[in-house]
C-alpha cells in the first residue's frame, strides 16, 4: 500500500486498483509503448526503496 501511495503522489501517475502485489496504474506522460518498460520505469525506484530489508541477527551487530 505504501507504494501504490507514493506512486499515487508522483506528478502524472494514480494508482487506480490495488489487489495484493498487483497494481493498476494510470501513467500520463507515457513516453513508450512497451509495458514491460513502463512498468520498471514505474515501479523501479519504489521498490528499492520499500522493498523490506533482512533484519541484522544481534550476533552480527555484535560482530
């Protein structure tokens, strides 16, 4: 949900459906007609940044 919000914030796009891991996203300033490219254009930068990252275990922190 998270991301579906900050797509949502991005000037030109609104997240219009939302289903577990799958989005539908109205993108205004289209510049290709591959999908596949628009959806990594899309969702590239997001998903690094929100994607969860593995827990550092204690003994590792100690380390």
């Amino acid at each position: 949900m998270l991301i579906a919000n900050a797509i949502t914030l991005t000037p030109g796009t609104v997240t219009i459906d939302y289903d577990g891991d799958t989005m539908k996203v109205v993108w205004i300033n289209v510049d290709t007609d591959g999908p596949e490219e628009a959806a990594e254009r899309i969702k590239g930068s997001f998903e690094r940044v929100f994607l969860p990252v593995e827990p550092v275990s204690r003994s590792a922190r100690n380390a």
